[in-house]
C-alpha cells in the first residue's frame, strides 16, 4: 500500500478540501469498492484513523478532510477484521 502527503508549500488556511484515489481494477480485484475507505496516518503517533469515505463511482472514493495530512487507502472489511482480533487477543490477557 502506498501512502501520500499532501501538502502545499505555502502555509495556508482553509476549511475542507476534497481528496480522491482512482483505484486500479488491480487493486479492487475480487473485491467490492464499498469495501475501500480512506484513511489518515498520524507520522508522530503511528496511529491511522478512517475518514469518511464516499464511493463516486466503480473505481474512485473521496472525502472530504480538514487538514493536508498523509492518506492512503485501505479494505475497511480488513481493519474491522484486525480491530475484532486485536480486541480478541487483549481481552484474553
């Protein structure tokens, strides 16, 4: 997977911008596009939390953010998948 900055090389203010990644039928492969959500990583703490993600057509999903960060995309059936078994193997201590 591959994750993006975006940034601007001026120190500017706004409210939201709109991100979208066109996905490869490749990288959907047997997979639905419902499937893939957007997904912001925080470089200082590690931690990578999903943003609202909409599906704008077969290949392409988009959301709206309020910060330029580091995105990339993710199955979000995968890191539900992750979450349960994490949440699994903690609670067994």
């Amino acid at each position: 997977s591959h994750i993006i900055e975006i940034k601007h090389p001026d120190s500017m203010e706004f409210e939201s911008a709109n991100i979208s990644f066109t996905l490869d039928k490749s990288i959907i492969g047997n997979h639905s596009i419902n499937e893939f959500e957007i997904l912001r990583f925080e470089p200082l703490t590690g931690e990578v939390i999903p943003v609202d993600t909409t599906v704008d057509s077969d290949n392409t999903i988009s959301a709206n953010v309020s910060e330029l960060c580091y995105y990339g995309i993710g199955n979000a059936l995968e890191r539900y998948k992750f979450v349960i078994k994490k949440q699994i193997l903690t609670t067994k201590g």
